[in-house]
C-alpha cells in the first residue's frame, strides 16, 4: 500500500529528497549549540575569558542563524512535498474513478469518493509533511544527542537509553487501540456527506414535505456518533502527553540526582567528575531527545489517523475497472445494428437475473420503441449495447460485431444516450452541448437544436446560446433540459440513439416534432425509444414489450395490437383515458 501510495510523489521527489536533508543539517547546528554553550561556561565565564567568550558567543550566533536558515529550507520543500504528493494523489484517484464502470461506482458510494478526496487526501497530505520533516528530525536528533551525551558522561547518559522502552510499549498500546476507531469514523463521514449531498440535491423535496426536522435529526445522529467515536479515540491518544510527561520528569530527575552528585565529586577527581557546563549541555540534550521522542509520539498519533484514509485511498487507486478493452479492440463500428443474443443481465452478480434469454435482432436504421410497467429492465437492456454493463450471459452484438471487442471509447463515440436522468453542468448552452461534440460549429449546434425542438424556447432567452445554465440545469424546466439533452446526443452523429424516457416532460405535439425531425434528418441512425405513452412508439418499426425483464412481444403497432395482450391493454388504457379527458 505504501509503494502504490508513493507513486504519487513523482516529480516532487527532489522536495521529498531536499527537506529531510536540510533538516539533519539543521540538527547538526542544533547538537553544536549545546557543546558550543558547555565550552563558553566552562572555559570562558569559569576563567572570566572575554575573548575566548567573544569567539565561542559569535559561533553561537552564526550557528543559530544556520540552523535557522536550514530549519526555513526544510520548512518550505516539505511543504511543496506535501502539497504535491497530495495534489497528484488526488489526480491520480479521480482519473480512476473516471475509469470505472457503472458497477464499480455502485459498489463506492459518492459521498465515499467525495470524502476520500478530500478528507482522507487532507489527513495523508499532513502525515507526509511530519515524516519528511519530523520523522526525519527527531530520529536523527535522538541519535546525535545521545552521542554527544555519552561523550560527556555514559554513566548519566545511560539514563536516556532507559526511558525508550517505556516510550515504545505505550506507544503501541495507543496505537492498536486507536486505530480500529478511526476506521470507523471515516466510515461515518461517509454517512455524513451521504445525509448532506441527499439533502441538497433533495432540497425541494424536503422543503415541499416539511421534513426538515426530520433531516436535522439525521444530520444530529451521524453527528453525534462521528464526536462519540472522536471522543472515544482521544481518550486513548490523550494518554501520550502523560506519558511524555512522566519520561521527562523522571529523566529530568535522576540526571540531575546523578550530575550534581558527580560535580561535586569533581573537586577531590576532576576525572571521573562533571564541569558545569557539561551537566548544562547535558540537560540540553536530554531535553532535546526527550522533545524530539514526543514530535515522534506526535508521528505516531498522525500515522494512527492517516492509515485508516490511506487504506481508503488505497482501495480507490487499486479498484480496477471490470469493463476492460481485449487486445487489439476493434476500431471502427460498421453500423447501427444491433443483435441481443440469449442475453440474460444480473447486477454485481447476482443470481437474480433482471434480463432473461432476450433474443431480438434489430437492423440499422430502424426505429425501436421499448414499453413495459415499472421495473420491468427497460433501462438495463439498453444500457447494454454501448457497454455501460456486460451482459451475464449470452452477446450483445453492435454492427455484427461483439461490443466486447471494440475499444470501449470508440463504441461510445457511436452510441449517444439520453438518460432519465438529464444532466446538464454549469456553464452556458453552448458547452453543455459541445459534451457531444467539442469541434460543432455554432451551425452545427442550431442545427440539433432544430431537431430536439430546443431552439424556440433558447431564441427566446436574452442572450440565446451563450445563456449560462445553472449546476444541474436548476434554472430550465424539466422539458427544456431534456431537449438541449436530446441535442446534446445529437451533436455526436451517432449509428445508435437511445432515448431513455427522456421525452417524458414534453407535450405530445412536440413529442411527435421531435420523432418526425429524427424521421427525416437521422434515418440512418438506429433509435431506440423507452416511453410510458404508446403515443410515443407506435410509429416505430418495431416495437419491444418487455415484462418483468423477459421479451413479451416484438413487432410492429398493428402486429402487436393484434397479438399481444399487455401491448393492447396498454394502447386502450391510454386511448380510454385520453378520450375521457377530451369529454370532460
């Protein structure tokens, strides 16, 4: 997991590189400090020598504004390390996420994704800048220190090896017990940015049904349960300052027991003494590593957080697309046609099949209407042709062709889709419909819109094309978004067009426009039409009914009326219930 993660560091690995470096130069300066201070005390102050302390304060100086100068340097390139490693991170997980299929997003909510982007990347980013800074600093000031601790006196330095396996066993101790808490916090903020995305999308929903208690208790609950699981975590991590605490206390004693016991000593064997200044560098290099062993238990307490949002960057980066290109795709789609081949459908293999033995065969250039009640798969069916899913079973063949065996891109290029869901993003008409085509002309884009039926409303707005559309298309109604979707798709000139319900917000007379301007303008390209009104599908050449994902009838209007049963109640329902409405 670490690897793949620090494949994300790439052309910020001189930073990576430069930071740590600069830091043990700053701790060299740093260690000299102290013995600089132990020669100024006892051969300069003790001897009242004005010029040894002249030479020995002005090396402290400069060795100050040394460190200071690396400390900067360090201080800036961890910085662009950290924020590069993030920055790619977060490219690298989103350009994956572009990747995925329709079942990988299922199986990652979005709330999830969006939180791993930017919460989990946030609490990685700083794990990274502590460990090429601070992890680099403290281990080497730790070293360094007891080097120079135990040329002044091993006796007393043995004090500082002592304290480290105290450190050691209660860091473990914090750290196995805190981490599985954490796991579950980011699962909960997952939940949290779930409950929030829902009720901003929902907003009209909630407002239109007075729910908006009931969506603060939602938000309250999740809330809660994210600060009990803090709360929770920080117990056992406020447990490191006391123990910090206690190890330099208790070593800030027996050295001072122990030093003071040898300067005195230092009178009757100047030998096997201490000097003054030697207990006060001492004391400034126990303060030093027991300073630098707490930014290490800060590490640790970073890493403790960070893990549980690396393991989730990690499963992001690793997911793997199950719709993949076969070696040497084919390139080219000859035509529209399309061939369902005993093809049955479950989602994330499920032994429950929402699509059972379809065997239908549809020529280019026709027309196909697909009816059928709610739940019935009419979208499933459909949304295998340009491969959003595999089929389970059986082949879906597009220009007598395997549509696993094209490049996935150029099948897509050739099937345009008009969802249920008409998405339109923030930006004005005229890049929302460049989605189908970047290179159409201002011609081009009047053209479609002529054939969708979208240039009477869009000539009637200020500034025509160029009118910014709002996120999601919140300011066009729901028949105007389906149009300029509709518009979109054609901008593609694809072989195969799929309306999934998607003329469900306009008026039948524009409905009827619409099929008319594709009669005419697009008849080489193969349209299939979901519709609930038999209005909509019974010019089309075929018609599909399909009942609880299984095919019940295929044919003409008329083949249809006459023989199939659920396609006749429907027409007479809807001319029934139309005819009642005219009387009234």
């Amino acid at each position: 997991m670490i690897k793949r993660l620090l494949g994300s560091v790439r052309e910020y690995k001189v930073p990576s590189f430069l930071a740590p470096l600069f830091v043990v130069c700053e701790v060299i300066m740093e260690v000299i400090i102290p013995l600089l201070m132990a020669n100024l005390i006892d051969f300069g102050i003790n001897k009242s020598d004005m010029s040894y302390i002249m030479r020995t304060g002005g090396l402290l100086v400069v060795c100050c504004l040394v460190s200071l100068t690396f400390g900067a340097l360090a201080g800036k390139y961890a910085a662009k390390a950290a924020a590069g490693f993030a920055k790619n991170l977060r490219k690298d997980m989103y350009y994956n996420v572009q990747s995925f299929s329709f079942s990988n997003i299922d199986k990652f909510s979005t709330s999830s994704i969006v939180t791993r982007l930017t919460t989990d990347v946030a609490n990685v980013q700083n794990a990274y800048m502590m460990i090429v800074r601070t992890a680099f600093r403290s281990p080497a000031m730790i070293v360094f220190s007891l080097i120079m601790a135990f040329r002044i006196n091993s006796k007393v330095a043995t004090i500082l090896l002592g304290v480290i396996p105290i450190l050691a066993i209660g860091f473990v101790l914090i750290f196995s017990n805190a981490h599985p808490i954490f796991e579950k916090v980011f699962k909960t903020y997952d939940k949290l940015n779930n409950i929030v995305g829902e009720n901003l999308h929902g907003i009209r929903v909630v407002k239109s049904f007075v729910r908006e208690d009931h969506e603060d208790k939602k938000f309250k609950d999740v809330s809660k349960q994210i600060y009990d699981l803090f709360l929770k975590a920080e117990k056992i991590i406020i447990f490191n300052m006391p123990l910090m605490q206690f190890v330099i206390y208790l070593s800030m004693i027996l050295i001072s027991w122990f030093s003071s016991r040898l300067i005195v000593s230092a009178h009757n064997d100047p030998a096997l003494g201490m000097t003054t200044g030697q207990f006060t560098s001492m004391f400034a290099y126990l303060m030093q590593m027991l300073m630098n062993l707490m930014m290490l238990s800060m590490i640790f307490m970073m890493v403790v957080i960070s893990r549980a949002s690396m393991e989730r960057i990690y499963e992001i980066l690793t997911e793997e697309s199950d719709l993949k290109n076969v070696d040497d795709p084919i390139k080219e789609v000859g035509d529209g046609s399309v061939k369902f081949e005993n093809v049955s459908f479950s989602y994330n293999g499920s032994d429950k099949y929402c699509l059972s033995d379809v065997d239908i065969e549809i020529k280019s250039g026709q027309t196909i209407g697909v009816i059928g009640g709610t739940g019935s798969s009419k979208s499933s069916l459909v949304q295998l042709i340009p491969r959003l899913y595999d089929a389970t079973k059986g082949r879906v063949l597009v220009g007598g062709r395997d549509v696993r065996d094209y490049d996935l891109e150029t099948l897509r290029n050739e099937v345009a889709m008009v969802l249920q869901k008409n998405v339109l993003f923030s930006g004005t008409i005229k890049e929302n419909l460049r989605w189908g085509n970047p290179n159409a002309t201002d011609e081009d884009i009047v053209r479609v819109c002529r054939l969708a039926c979208a240039d009477d409303f869009i000539e009637k707005f200020p500034d025509k094309y160029d009118t910014h559309i709002e996120q999601g298309g919140t300011n066009v109604s729901g028949g105007q978004k389906q149009r300029l979707c509709i518009a979109r798709a054609l901008l593609k000139k694809p072989k195969i067009l799929i309306l999934d319900d998607s003329t469900s917000a306009v008026d039948t007379k524009t409905d009827a426009l619409i099929r008319k301007s594709f009669a005419e303008e697009i008849p080489d390209t193969t349209k299939f039409i979901i519709a609930q009104r038999i209005s909509s599908v019974e010019d089309a050449d075929k018609i599909i009914v399909l009942e609880s994902g299984k095919v019940n009838g295929f044919g003409s209007h008329e083949e249809l009326m006459k023989t199939n049963k659920i396609y006749r109640e429907v027409y007479e329902s809807q001319v029934k219930g139309g005819r009642d409405d005219e009387q009234e």
